[in-house]
C-alpha cells in the first residue's frame, strides 16, 4: 500500500484510513481476514456483550430495503443486535487476528450494561487480547435499547459521560465514544464522551426507522412471522445526515478538535473525502461492504490517492477539517450573491422536465423556444433555485452562473432595467418570505 494514506486516528496506526464499522461484516476472524486480505485498513469488532444471558438473534429477515429509480438499494434497515457469539470466543479470534496482521487496526466495539462491574471484569481481558482501542457502542436503536443500554444511554448525555468514565478507568486503549444520531443536538452528546475522558468520538450509529409496511400482512418488514419492530437505518441516503453532525461537532466550541471516526453511506473515495474535509480523521464503511463485497476498498483507496496527488496533497492531514470553516448559519450568507440558471439548448433534449418543475412549483421562469422545441431561462424570473438542475436528465445541459452586474450570462447585456424593477419583481424571494419556498 502507498503511504499517502498512512493513518492516524486517536493514536492507532493504520494503513489507510478506510475502517469496516462495527457490524455482521466484523462479526468473526474468517470475515476480517477476507477484509485484510482486501486491503480495509482497519475493523470495529461487532458489538461484544457480557457473559451471561446469550444474545438471541431473530432467525427471519433481518435487514429491510429500499431501491432507487436505478435498482440500487439507496436506505438499508436492520433488527439485528450485538454478537451472538460467546465473548470467549470472540476473544480469541480478536487475538489471533491481531497477531496475523499487526499492522492493521483492530478496535473492539462493546456494550455492557450500566453497572461498574461488567467494565472493570471485561474491559482488561479485552486488552489482553492485542487489541488497539475500544468503542463503546451508544448508538443502537433497537432490542439492546430496551433492556436499558445502546441509544437508551448515548440519548442521556449524563449517562455517556458516566459509562465513558468507567472506560476510562478500566483500559488503557483509546476510547471511542459512538454516538447515536436519535438525538436533538449531537454536540452535548459529544461534549459529555469528552467531559468523560473520551479519546474520539465515532458517528452515526443507525437512525430509528420503520423501512415499510407489507400492504398483504398489514405488518412493519422487514417481516417476522406477521410481526416488524422498528430497526437501525443506514445507507447511501444517511449520508447528508451523517455529514452535518460530523460538522457540528467538528466546529462547536466544547467539541472542536476531539477526534472523529465518520460513518454514515459511505461507498465511494468521493464520500470518504467529503467526511475528511468536514474534519473526520478517518471513516468507517458498513452498508456498501455488505452490499458489494470487501474488495470496494480498492476502489476508494485508488480514488483517494488520485485525487490527493491531483490535489497537491501528500497527508491526509493536508485536507482534514478544510471545508469546516466555509460552513457557516444561514444568516452570515451572501443575500448579494446572484446566480442564474443557463440551459445549453445544443443539449437540450426538449423533454421539458425543468418547465414543469418551474412552472408549477417555483418561479415560472423557463419556456418552451417554438422555433427549437427547446427550453429557455426568462432570467429576470429566475431566483437561480437550482431545482431545474436537479430535475434535469441530461448531465451538464442546466447549470447555475454567477451573475456579477445583473448581465445575460450569453450576451453581457443588463437584463433588468433598473435594481428597482427587481426589488418589486413579483417573483423576487425578499418579497415572498425569506426562505423563496412559500
């Protein structure tokens, strides 16, 4: 492996910053071989319980779906819990795994109930094993929760901290606090595991959902015999989610510089660098492993490296945080920024998808061209939305172009007469309500 991607996150080495998450693809040795072997940099054991009552997983579906217009699965649901694996075995193949590939970071999720006892009598057996860091998994959603820990202590900000404490107390490994996004504001669940001691911070963990109803059974699915419970869910459509409690926590006061693992629908180079320059220190990947196989990450590790060297980029660290400071509350934006939507009529393909959009839920500011059959932006209507741009099915035919003097973006020439006429413009959004929507 190149070392541009050289990792290091809350003191843990790894190869690349491409991580599996704590999940079934981490659930046993014979998975994380195949993972190493595939070049993953690094893995979150599944989730380890304590000894005692075994964990009963349920035998039907487990995981629920949704596809996109082009067949994908885009949102992923499961009802699974933690490891049904006895922890003695578990154990084992943690320390075996890590003598195989030593290079290669290998954290233990966890999740124990909260009491002192269970951390202070596992936490040192799991040190023992090799292990490089521990992650305490506040985030579950679903089954754990109700018998008292998961997202039943990662939505009690005083019980994080209390739990993180006793981590703390009871391993030297770093510690990493996940966090479940079922919350209000994520950055006091990130304030306690900091106030606890928390060496970083990983998120999001599942978000509470029901994936659909099964219309025949009149039942929640994924189905188990004529029943669904609500589940974790997770997936390429988690990820916008997942982004902006990254930068909350990346730029808030009582948070900034705690180190954050990323997690949340990623699949591409393109997503992983989006979380890095949003001031994560590395990723962690579930959803798309399970879909598409380990070998994804050979993809994502070649894109990141081409992009890095286009980019003048010779560390990571060159463009962690970097879009962080360009995030800024809707207040401080630039009201005098101007942009207008432009269609290239060369490739255009007349089927008028942007006319509609426009005409009947925006500003009525794009008409069909009689002579062409093509569609045209009246730029003294256009707001420069965007939502033509989103509608459209050619790629690059619509796109939006600052305006600098109130000039057509084709010709040079003013398009308004005065600044007057667009001040009392009926389709100007200063004068429908700040938002521009209703």
């Amino acid at each position: 492996m190149s070392d541009l991607l050289q990792a290091e996150f809350a003191g843990i080495r790894s190869p690349n910053p491409f991580w599996l998450a704590s999940a079934p693809p981490t659930d046993k040795a014979y998975n994380v071989r195949r993972a190493f072997e595939a070049g993953w940099g690094g893995v979150v054991w599944k989730t380890l319980g304590e000894d005692g009552p075994p964990v009963v997983n349920v035998n039907g579906p487990r995981y629920g779906y949704w596809r996109g217009d082009n067949g994908r699965v885009m949102g992923f649901n499961n009802i699974e819990l933690i490891t049904d694996r006895p922890l003695d075995l578990n154990l084992r193949e943690i320390a075996e795994i890590k003598r195989e590939w030593p290079d290669r970071a290998v954290v233990v999720s966890v999740m124990f109930p909260m009491e002192e006892r269970p951390w202070r009598e596992l936490l040192p057996r799991i040190e023992d094993t090799g292990a490089d860091g521990i992650e305490l998994n506040l985030g579950c959603p679903h089954g754990m929760s109700e018998r008292g820990m998961g997202s039943a202590v990662g939505q009690a900000p005083e019980l994080t901290e209390r739990v993180t404490a006793w981590a703390k107390a009871f391993t030297r490994l770093p510690v990493i606090v996940k966090l479940t996004p079922n919350v209000t504001d994520i950055t006091l669940s990130a304030a306690a595991a900091r106030r606890g001691g928390a060496d970083a911070v990983s998120l999001i963990n599942t978000i509470n959902s029901i994936m659909g109803v099964d219309l025949d059974v009149m039942a929640p699915t994924p189905t188990v015999d004529g029943r669904g419970s609500h589940g974790g869910y997770c997936g390429t459509s988690v990820r916008p989610i997942a982004l902006h409690m990254v930068a909350e926590i990346a730029r808030h006061a009582e948070t900034a510089g705690l180190p954050i693992s990323g997690i949340g629908g990623i699949g591409q180079w393109r997503d992983a660098a989006e979380y890095l320059a949003l001031g994560a220190g590395n990723v962690q990947v579930c959803t798309a492993a399970m879909l598409y196989g380990f070998r994804i990450v050979k993809d994502m590790i070649d894109g990141l490296e081409a992009w890095m060297r286009d980019k003048g980029h010779t560390r990571l660290t060159d463009f962690v945080g970097a879009a962080t400071p360009q995030l800024s509350p809707w207040e401080r934006l630039n009201l005098n920024y101007v942009t207008k939507a432009r269609i290239d009529e060369a490739r255009c393909i007349g089927c008028g998808r942007c006319h509609i959009a426009c005409e009947d839920t925006s500003h009525q500011a794009i008409g069909r061209v009689e002579e062409t059959g093509r569609y045209r932006v009246r730029d003294a209507d256009c707001v420069g939305c965007n939502l033509c741009v989103a509608v459209c099915p050619v790629p690059d035919c619509i796109d939006m172009v600052q305006l600098t003097t109130g000039s057509d973006p084709r010709t040079g020439q003013p398009i308004l007469d005065t600044p007057a006429d667009w001040t009392t413009h009926p389709n100007n959004p200063q004068r429908r309500g700040a938002c521009g929507l209703g």
